[in-house]
C-alpha cells in the first residue's frame, strides 16, 4: 500500500507497505518549500480496472468509491478521489492531471462542473456540490486517457506532456 498524505503545512509524508509482506517498510517526512508546492503540477493516476476490489468495481471505479469523512462534525460520503483532490488543492497546488481509462468517464464527469445538476438539488445537498465545484474552479485540471493500462509506471509516462521539465507528485487516485 502507498499512503501519502499531504497537510496544509507543506510536509509530504510518504509510506510505502507492499501488499502480502513485511521485509519492505518506508516511512519519510519530507518539507517542501512554500514557493515550491504552489507551482507544482500533480499527476493523479486512475486508470487501473480494480479487479482486487471486484464485484464492487464492476460499475463503478474505485476511485469513485464512497468513503465517509467527518469535518466540523458533519459526516459526508465523498469518491476517495475528490478527498485527495480537495487535499491537494488545500495546499495551494492548482494545477491537476488526471489519467484515467476509458472506462472511467464517471471521473470525468464527477470533475465537471454541472450547472444544471445543482438547481435540481435540495439546499442541504447543494451546499456540498457548490462547495466542491467552487474548488473545482480554483483549478486546472487535464484529462489525459491511459488507452491500454500497462501499469503505474506508464500511467505516469503518459502524463509526460504536462508536466514537462517542472516538479510535479504523482499520487495514486486510489490511496
């Protein structure tokens, strides 16, 4: 399992624990200078078919699988994806790639701004769309479509494009 968390603070933690064994372990803290995490460009990888997690990835991606998140004491169940976004997004970086499978337009569609989705939404549900869209709009987001999943590596490879010589994270949309 590959973990990163992010905070508003700029610190990286990364963990990396394999599936199945114990002989490898990494746990680091790394700062990344202010100046520098806003100007970072993220690649965010969601190409995968999440067939570990079948029958429940059959429909839907595992991205887009809810989770329950607790903030200010109110509970909402949100895609992992949006969370990792909002958590990126909190510390100022703006600038977001997406590779994804063409099997996964639901991702797409979740990270585009509907105008008339939200009039049709009661005032408590709408409060939460017009949040997450406010953030979308704070951002720049390219969709780049993996055609063949041949692994992490190439879905990083494929985003060779945007990120071109700058700095950049690669995070998992699933983690």
């Amino acid at each position: 399992m590959f973990k990163t968390t992010i905070s508003a603070s700029s610190t990286l933690a990364v963990s990396i624990y394999p599936f199945g064994s114990n002989k490898f372990f990494i746990n680091s803290k790394f700062k990344i200078p202010d100046n520098k995490i806003e100007n970072m460009k993220v690649v965010i990888t969601a190409a995968g078919k999440g067939t570990r997690l079948l029958p429940a990835t059959k429909k839907i991606p595992k991205e887009m699988l809810p989770i329950f998140q607790v903030n200010n004491n109110e509970i909402r169940t949100v895609p992992i994806l949006q969370i990792i976004f909002e958590q990126l997004l909190s510390c100022k970086i703006q600038d977001f790639c997406f590779v994804v499978g063409r099997e996964k337009l639901v991702i797409k569609d979740h990270f585009t701004v509907r105008q008339k989705f939200l009039k049709q939404l009661d005032s408590h549900s709408k409060k939460s769309i017009t949040d997450f869209y406010q953030k979308l709009n704070k951002s720049n987001i390219i969709w780049i479509n993996q055609k063949h999943p041949k692994g992490f590596g190439d879905a990083v490879r494929v985003a060779e494009t945007f990120v071109g010589r700058d700095d950049f994270l690669v995070h998992g949309g699933d983690v």
